[in-house]
C-alpha cells in the first residue's frame, strides 16, 4: 500500500468481503460447547443474543466510511491516519466467523489482533474533522472488539477448566473495564467506544440476571464505572 489512495482501496475492498462474510458462512451464536474438554452450556461471560444485532451498525458505518473516505479523501491525511491498521483488522475480521466454527484458541488469537489494530485505528483517528465519519466507526469497531476479544477468552478459559465458569466472566470483565477506561481517557472527544463496551456489558447483565447474579452484578458494576469515566473524560472534552 504505498500511498493514501491505494490504501483508500484495499480498506474498500477489505470492508466489501468483511460485510459479504456473514453472507458466506454458517452463522454464529457462539463456540460450541462440545468443542472444549469443559461442557459450559451457557458461558456466562456471553452476551444476551440481542446485543450481536450491533454488527449491523457497525458493518453499515464501515462501509460508508470506506466509500466515502475513497470518494471524497482518498488523498487526505486525516482520513489515511487509521486506514492501515483499519484494513488489518477489518480483514481479519472476515475470515474471523470460518475461524470461530473450527478453531476456538485460533480464533481468540484472531480477535485480539483484531482488537489491537481497531484500538490503534480509533486511537488514530481525529475528533476534529468529520468526526462521525472518521472516528465514529473505528470507536463502535473498537469497542465491540474490546469486548468480543474479552468474550472469546473468557470462554475459552473455562471451557479449558483453567478458571471456573464465574471466575473466569468475573476475571473477563474486570479486563475488559481495564481496558476500556484506559483506551476512552485517551479519546474523550468520542465517547462511542464507551457507550459500545456499556451495550455489551448490559447485554451480560440481562441474560446473567437469574442464573448467575454474581456475573450480572459485577457487569452492571461494569456498565456504572464505564459511564463516569464517560462524564468524567467528557468535562475534559
């Protein structure tokens, strides 16, 4: 990729077969239990089905920012700043749901790599200019991936035997709130990426309420600490 527009084309090309995946392969609802030693129905670091319907936000906000960052920026420095590392993980990605169905330790180690470049591409990314169009979608990417990555892990750990089903949501979300407060004080300007990882966190919340409050306390604990560091880093706007 060795200037602005040819990377504007391979982020296009890459956001194209990331939306076109779910097309292409069996969905996913997660791993399937009987692949880990440990049988967890229902890991408890998962979240509610309903919070997955966020991926047709983000897919839809990738693309208008791939088509438009190629028709209108292609050139431009602000809008080439998060592209490499944009395309990296967004590639990923649509490989990503193969890699889920077959391998669940590979598709961890994918996640996180995913995670890695979508916080590097929101960190790159300005809140000054077209800030809903720039920043915005790199922050639900981002956020969702904080989350997804800490998700993958969790489950995988107990489904191992390494923690306990609890320990391991509980050991999973304080990580995924370390995260987070520490990527959102470092944007404030785009408080999207918290209100992301707070939609997942509720989502752990809503399908732990009975069978595991332990695990939908500490997430709603979660979801309360998310949002004043929101309000906090926001006065500092």
């Amino acid at each position: 990729m060795s200037g602005p527009k040819q990377r504007a084309v391979a982020l296009l090309l890459a956001t194209l077969a990331f939306g076109a995946a779910p097309l292409l392969t069996p969905p996913f609802t997660g791993y399937d239990p009987a692949q880990f030693p440990v049988v967890i129905a229902r890991p408890s670091i998962q979240p509610a089905g309903y919070a997955f319907s966020i991926w047709s936000v983000i897919y839809l906000w990738l693309i208008a920012h791939a088509v438009i960052g190629l028709w209108k920026h292609a050139e431009s420095p602000v809008w080439d700043r998060p592209r490499l590392p944009l395309t990296i993980a967004i590639a990923l990605g649509a490989a990503w749901l193969s890699l889920a169905n077959a391998a669940p330790i590979t598709a961890t180690v994918a996640i996180w790599i995913m995670a890695a470049t979508a916080l590097a591409a929101f960190l790159r990314a300005t809140t000054d200019t077209d800030r809903w169009l720039v920043s915005a979608p790199a922050a639900i990417f981002a956020g969702w991936l904080s989350a997804a990555a800490a998700v993958s892990t969790g489950v995988v750990i107990a489904g191992y035997g390494l923690l306990a089903d609890t320990a391991s949501a509980l050991a999973m979300l304080a990580l995924v709130l370390a995260l987070a407060i520490t990527v959102q004080t470092r944007k404030p300007a785009m408080p999207l990426y918290g209100l992301t990882v707070i939609w997942a966190l509720f989502g752990v919340v809503a399908v732990n309420w009975t069978p595991n409050p332990t695990v939908a306390y500490a997430a709603l604990a979660g979801m309360a600490a998310m949002a004043a560091t929101l309000a906090i880093t926001r006065r500092t706007a």
